[in-house]
C-alpha cells in the first residue's frame, strides 16, 4: 500500500467515525464512492474506525471527569453558603447524584469480577 493510499484510508476512517456516511466520506478521502465502500467493508478498516470513536469517546470521558471533580467542589462549597435555600438545594443535589454513581461502581465492579472469569476460563 502506498502512502497516499494509507493517508487516503485514514482520512476516510476519520471522516466515517465522525458521523459522515460513506459516499461523503469518500469525497474528502479523495476516493471514488466505490473504493470507499470496499475499503469499509474491510475488518481491519472497520476496526481503525472504532479504534478513533473510542479515542475521541476517552478524551471526552476525561473532560466530563475534569467537569464532575469541579461540580462536586462546587455543591460542597455551596452547602457552606449563607442561605437555606442554596444549601438545601446543594444537599439533595448530592444526595440525588449518590444512588446513581453507587449503582455504576457495583455494576463497573460485577463487571470487572465477570471479565477476570472469562479470561481465567479462557487461559
């Protein structure tokens, strides 16, 4: 494969895990809708694709991390405020955040228990 070629898949894997469909996506890979299509029913293409959306989905995981700490920090420091009404307000937004995140850190942790199964199974 040429590097042109390599760029021009590349280009095209962008362009599909951004959303675009194929025949568009072809056209800013400089490649005719048919090669497009070919190339996108290839598994090693099909997984290039997933490999950027998962790329571009931990890069926002870790965004909304950044964006959770500082919502916490600040309801905590609300809870310190002058008015009943703000700490109030801040208490049972915290309260009501609690279940929710229990509920994923059990699911994340059954996972995880699941998964070191399978693979022992599998060894």
């Amino acid at each position: 494969m040429s590097v042109s070629s390599d760029h021009s898949r590349e280009l095209l894997a962008l362009a599909i895990a951004q959303g675009m469909q194929i025949k568009d996506a072809a056209s800013e890979a400089n490649l005719s809708a048919s090669r497009a299509y070919v190339i996108a029913r290839e598994e090693s293409f099909r997984q290039r694709v997933s490999e950027i959306r998962q790329t571009v989905l931990d890069g926002a995981v870790g965004k909304l991390n950044e964006a959770v700490s500082k919502a916490v920090e600040t309801l905590v420091a609300v809870l310190d405020a002058d008015g009943e009404r703000d700490r109030v307000a801040a208490a049972k937004a915290i309260l009501s955040a609690l279940g929710p995140i229990s509920e994923l850190g059990e699911l994340r942790a059954r996972l995880d228990r699941l998964e070191g199964t399978t693979v022992r199974r599998s060894a």
